[in-house]
C-alpha cells in the first residue's frame, strides 16, 4: 500500500456526501470515529456535509458515500453522476473513497433496484449490482469476514442488491458468516488503490465503529508516522466527553 504524503498539515478533512440520504444504519458514525480517533492523535478535523448541488470541499482526503435506501439511491444518482470526474481526480490524487452499501453499489457500473429499475454508477469499479430475484430474500444479520489485511471484520448488513466483482477485483474479504456481496461467493467489499488513492466499500454497517483497526489504517495513510491510541472506541468512551466532537 502507499503513504500518502502530507506531513506539512495537521488537519483531516472529510466529506460525507449526502448526509440526509446515505447515511443508513448509523453509517454517519463512520465520520465520528475517524473524527475521535483524529482528536485523540492531536489531529483537528474538518467534517463537511455536501448535499445535492453543493461543492466538494477541494481537500477532501476522506470521502464517505454511505448506505442508502432505493429510493435515496435514485434521488442522488444524477448528481452524483456530474461529480465522477471531481470524483476521480480527488481519488487519483491521494483521497480515500469509502463506500458503505448503497455507496459501495454506486461504485460500479450499475445497481438495479428491487422494482428493476437501473442506476448508473460512478464506474470506478468493474462491477455491477442486482437486485434479489423474487424467490430471494434480502440479506440481513450480523456479519463477519476475514481480510488479509484487516484480520477479522465484523458489521451488520441490510441490502437487497447482490454485487459481482470481476475475477480482477480483490474482495475486501472473506465472509466467514453472513451474505457479504453476494450470499454464494463469500466475498465481501472491496479494497483497491485508484492511482495514488484508496477505494474501500463493504456492506458492513458500523463498520469503523467495530472495526477500529481500519480507522487506524485510514487516517495513517495521511499521517504515517502516527501513534494510534490503542484504545477500541468501547474502551475509551470516558475519554470521549473531554474531545469537543460536533459532528
Ligand atoms: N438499497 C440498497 C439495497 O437494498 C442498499 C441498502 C443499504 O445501503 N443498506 O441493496
């Protein structure tokens, strides 16, 4: 994996892109880890909420794309469409998209709906999303998956669309229990550089929140030579009332 170089700043900046329509299951919390566990390293952070219309902050370095319903997914879809070039610059330059469900489908080419409609995707990544056929349910639990870098990966997942990946796309994981992309391949996410950058999209819901091990590797990708606290979330909530957090 590469360092992102950007030892001259001792700011964070994320933008989670439409707050009010993906940001399913709490995935909003995404941002509340990253932003605590930034505070805790001496690191201040700057959280923009871009809605529909509005102007990626240009130093975006942590893009969150969240889980949406369908008929959220079909609300954003345009707008998200006019910013794949934005998009894939910031990408290419160093930034880390990550892609929580709904956000994570809207990767790929496509993601059919569960009325068979089809969204275009942003197409960064080579995949397509289906719907579940009429004898199939949707997949819904706790799930677990291992990841060659991550060691084991917990979440909770909710979704309806199955997503394929291309031989050529390495999953994020293995799922040990649970559907993950699909419920037959046990892959679960994707992990993948777009030129300096980082793509990162699961179905796992509170996934930074159970995963903290992959906050820590995200923030250090901009701050390589940083001391995480070794402190999971749970643990350290008494310390969490001292951090000014208004996210
Ligand atoms: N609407 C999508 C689906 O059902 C995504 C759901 C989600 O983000 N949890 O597959």
């Amino acid at each position: 994996m590469k360092i992102v170089q950007n030892s001259n700043q001792n700011t964070i900046y994320i933008t989670h892109l439409y707050p009010q329509h993906m940001s399913l299951y709490g995935d909003r919390g995404n941002i509340t880890v990253l932003a605590y566990k930034a505070k805790l390293a001496g690191i201040e952070v700057v959280v923009q909420n871009c809605s529909i219309g509005e102007k990626i902050d240009p130093k975006a370095q942590i893009i969150l794309l969240g889980g949406g319903q369908d008929n959220d997914q079909e609300i954003i879809k345009s707008d998200l469409l006019k910013r794949k070039n934005e998009l894939s610059d910031l990408i290419g330059n160093g930034s880390t998209f990550l892609g929580i469900c709904g956000g994570f489908q809207l990767l790929g080419k496509s993601y059919q709906t569960a009325d068979g409609k089809e969204i275009e995707g942003l197409n960064f990544l080579n995949m397509q999303t289906i719907n579940a056929k009429p004898h199939e349910k949707r997949i819904i639990g706790n799930a677990i998956a291992e990841s060659p870098l991550f060691g084991k990966l917990i979440g909770y997942e909710n979704h309806g669309g199955r997503t394929f990946l291309p031989p050529e796309l390495k999953p994020l994981g293995k799922i040990v229990q649970g559907g993950g992309n699909n419920g037959q391949d046990k892959t679960e996410g994707i992990l993948t550089e777009l030129d300096k950058g980082l793509i990162l999209g699961t179905y796992f819901h509170g996934f930074l929140a159970k995963n903290p091990q992959v906050a820590n590797y995200l923030l250090k990708r901009f701050f390589p030579s940083l001391k995480m606290p070794a402190l999971s979330l749970l643990e350290s909530m008494n310390q969490i009332n001292n951090l000014q957090l208004n996210y």
